[in-house]
C-alpha cells in the first residue's frame, strides 16, 4: 500500500498488488474561456488605484527630517 491506495496485500486477491491510474475518468479541459466585464475591470482599477497611506507618508516626511539633523550634527561635530 502506497499513500494509502492499494491493496495492504496482494495475497489472496488474484492479483499482483500494482496500482494503475484510472485514465476513464478524466476531466476535460475548460473550453470556454471567462473574461471579465468592463465593470468588473473598472472595480479593479479602482482598488488598484487607492489613495497613499497618511501614516506612511508621516514616516517618510519623519525619516527625511531625521536624517538631515544627524547630518547637521556630523557638520556640527567636524567644526569643533
């Protein structure tokens, strides 16, 4: 038994234990193809293009302003 298909012992059954796939049963591949509406396309686009995070900009404009007071700083150091 492999992955739990099969039988636990080939003895007694007729038969030698080997597993084959069933092919009779496949499912066919999907013809129609599904293309989306201009409504569904404009709902896609419209949450695509969201407005930017406030918080996150506030950050960036933080960071900015810290990182010319440490370089003001080294200015400062460097003249005594």
């Amino acid at each position: 038994m492999y992955n739990g298909i099969g039988l636990t012992t080939p003895r007694g059954s007729g038969t030698n234990g080997h597993v084959q796939r069933n092919w009779a049963c496949v499912r066919p591949g999907k013809k129609d193809k599904d293309y989306r509406a201009e409504d569904d396309t404009k709902k896609l686009d419209a949450q695509l293009n969201r407005p930017p995070n406030k918080e996150i900009l506030d950050h960036d404009r933080k960071r900015k302003i810290e990182v010319k007071c440490l370089e003001f700083e080294e200015i400062l150091e460097k003249e005594g």
